[in-house]
C-alpha cells in the first residue's frame, strides 16, 4: 500500500492527488464505511478525467452529465449517497485551495419515496434463519443480526475477545463512532460455541481461506492466518442464498417485528443504535401482515 502524503494549497496539482488528500481524512476506523463507498465514488471520478487532470478545470456541466451517466437510473438513496461523496470532496478541496467554482452545482439530492416493503415477515425470517443447507457462519451471522437489530459493519467488525459469552452481549462502535452495546438471544447464543469450536482471539466472522494479501493484524486470526469477513462478501452470500434480499433488511425486520409487538420507542433507539426518532420511524414501521392480523382482532363483525 502507498504511502499517503498531506498535502496542502496548491500542492495538489491533479485529481488523483486530490482525492488520496480527501480520503486521508477519513481515515479513522469509525470512518470505514464511509471511505469505502466515497473511495469508489471518487476513483470514478478520476478515471473518467484522468488522473492528472487539475481539478480546478472540472465544470458543473462536465460533472452532472458524468454523474448522471453513473447513477441516473439508481435510487434516490443511492444517487444521495455517491452525491454527498463527491460534494464533501469537492468542499474539502474548495477548502484547500484548490477549486474556485463548485462542480456539483447543477447537481440535487433526490426525495426518497418511502418504502414500506422492505422489512421480511416472520415467516420469511425463520425460513432464512433455519435453513440446513446454509454454512454455520452465515447462520449465525444471520441470526446475530436479526437477534441484536446491529448493522452489518458492527457485528463484522466483532473480535472474538469482545465476546461477552456468559450474558450473551458485546461491544460496538456505532456509526458516526459512538461506542454501544448489543444484546443477543438463545439462538445466537447456541451457534456461537459451535462456531467458535474453541477460538479465544482474531476476528470473530472469518473467511473461509487463508488472507492472500496483506492486511492489518487485527483483521487477521493468528492461529489459521484466515482473514476477517468483509461486507461485500457477507453481503453477497445473503443475497444470493435469499433470492435477492439484502443483509440490511434483517436489521430492519428486527425492529419492525419488535414495534408490531409493543417495545417502546426508547427501547427500540436503544437496541438500534439510532440517536432520532425520525430516523428510527423509518424501521419501526408495521408490516401489511401485523396490520391485517391488528384489523381482523378488532373487526366487530368477526366477533359476532
């Protein structure tokens, strides 16, 4: 891995030093995720003006037609995310010195139309959650997800000697870096030994090989040299063992099942992490099946 320099003024004479100057602020481990996506974002960017373009040449009409050309037909959600990576480097860099007009003024975050499909119904969930044919690893995963309501990245970035076995919690960074707590159930706590088989230290979600590159030794189980198990990954086998669902929908239908069964709002925030309630009410939300069940307890002529 290259070494990533500061820069400063108009040091900074192309792209590509633009954007490693820009990603060598989100280097801290809370920051992870986000660097992550923002570094895919950017590195398009690049490749689409060369990496020694200046990035002061960059105009507003260049930028929305590339940008549209490479999220257009996506989400609101993910044209708002790619978005705000480019605008929060484009503002960094501004900053430096290094821009004189924003490029992405022609360019406006999208209204997200409300979903209300995306959480799995029960009987979706335990289908998922029970299957034989579906490695241990990704079982518990699974269930660790649903159990706690914890994003993906939390539970990924779990090692084994955070673990508090005996009153099944651990602990995790949140995002935006605050440090929390999650509790998981009988389920979970069953697998755990067996897939543990015994392992005090490394990463608690392996992969399945041993590391082919070099990686931080945090992200390495020292005893087997396996690596810890990524997002994509993780995210690749669920999709595909699911028939298109995605990880982050196990977290979604945690919280709603838990709302259509009575827990309060501060409990939920508490299990979820989330520091709004307008954020929380986006998960919270019943489902048509809790509805339907809520509307044929209270039909008064049913009753008669």
């Amino acid at each position: 891995m290259g070494t990533v320099h500061a820069l400063t003024g108009r040091e900074a004479t192309t792209l590509d030093d633009a954007v490693s100057a820009y990603l060598a602020t989100l280097a801290g481990p809370e920051s992870a995720g986000t660097r992550r996506v923002y570094s895919g974002v950017l590195r398009a960017l690049v490749a689409e003006y060369s990496s020694d373009a200046d990035p002061a040449a960059l105009t507003g009409r260049q930028v929305a037609d590339w940008f549209a050309s490479q999220w257009g037909q996506r989400a609101p959600s993910t044209w708002n995310v790619r978005l705000d990576a480019v605008k929060s480097a484009c503002r960094y860099w501004a900053d430096q010195g290094w821009l004189t007009e924003d490029p992405t003024v022609m360019l406006r975050r999208r209204k997200r139309s409300p979903d209300r499909s995306r959480a799995l119904s029960r009987a979706e969930v335990d289908a998922l959650l029970t299957r034989d044919d579906i490695a241990l690893r990704e079982r518990l995963l699974w269930r660790m997800l649903y159990e706690t309501a914890a994003r993906s990245a939390e539970l990924l970035a779990l090692d084994v000697a955070d673990l508090d076995m005996p009153n099944r919690k651990a602990p995790v960074r949140r995002k935006g870096g605050a440090i929390d707590v999650v509790v998981w159930q009988t389920g979970t706590a069953r697998l755990l030994p067996r897939y543990l088989k015994g392992r005090k230290t490394g990463p608690l979600f392996l992969t399945d090989r041993r590391a082919r590159v070099e990686l931080p030794p945090g992200d390495i189980d020292p005893a087997t040299g396996r690596a810890r198990l990524s997002y994509r990954q993780a995210a690749e086998l669920f999709t595909a063992a699911s028939g298109g669902k995605t990880l982050h929908q196990l977290r979604h239908s945690a919280l709603t099942h838990d709302a259509e069964d009575g827990a309060s709002t501060p409990m939920l925030m508490a299990k979820s992490g989330h520091t709004s309630v307008a954020s929380l009410a986006r998960y919270a939300r019943p489902s048509a099946e809790a509805l339907a069940r809520w509307q044929a307890s209270r039909d008064p002529a049913r009753r008669r």
